[in-house]
C-alpha cells in the first residue's frame, strides 16, 4: 500500500475547501399573497404557481375535511333515529 511521501501544508489542504461555501439562495414574494417563497416552486400558503391554483392548502383540507364528517354524521344520525323507530313500532306491537 502507498503512503504520501510528505505531509501535506495547511495552505494546500486548505485549498481544496476553499470552493465548498454555501450559496446565497434567492427568494421571490407570491404574486397571490405576497408571501416570500423560493423561484419555480409552489406557494405553501395559497397554493398557487404562475397565477393558477395547482394545490390545496391545509386549511382547505381541513374544511372539507369537516365537510365529509358532519355529513357522514348526519347520515349515521339519521340511520339511528330510523332504528330508533323501527325498534319502537316492534316494541309497541
């Protein structure tokens, strides 16, 4: 196995870290909500990209979410009060 033949300086191990920095990143505002957001991607608090809506945001989620539910709830309340009355008109008879 080789082995260097001398050390390597501090100003050549250097060197090689010299370009490993981090970039400045960019950042634009939403044209919808003026929120910062970084260039070419979607906007996370509308959801919009290039003047079009092209995802749902939470808060819309969360109100079709609720949408969904409290139908689903009327629809299992209903069903309840229909047995309720089956179990009735069975009792009364």
């Amino acid at each position: 196995m080789t082995v260097p033949k001398r050390k390597r300086s501090r100003a050549r191990r250097d060197k090689r870290f010299a370009n490993k920095g981090l970039a400045v990143r960019m950042f634009t505002t939403c044209a919808n909500c003026t929120e910062i957001i970084l260039p070419h991607q979607a906007c996370k608090a509308c959801g919009h990209y290039k003047g079009r809506q092209v995802i749902s945001t939470k808060t819309e989620r969360l109100v079709k979410r609720t949408d969904v539910r409290t139908e689903i709830a009327g629809k299992v309340a209903k069903r309840a009060g229909s047995s309720e009355a089956i179990d009735a008109s069975a009792q009364n008879a």
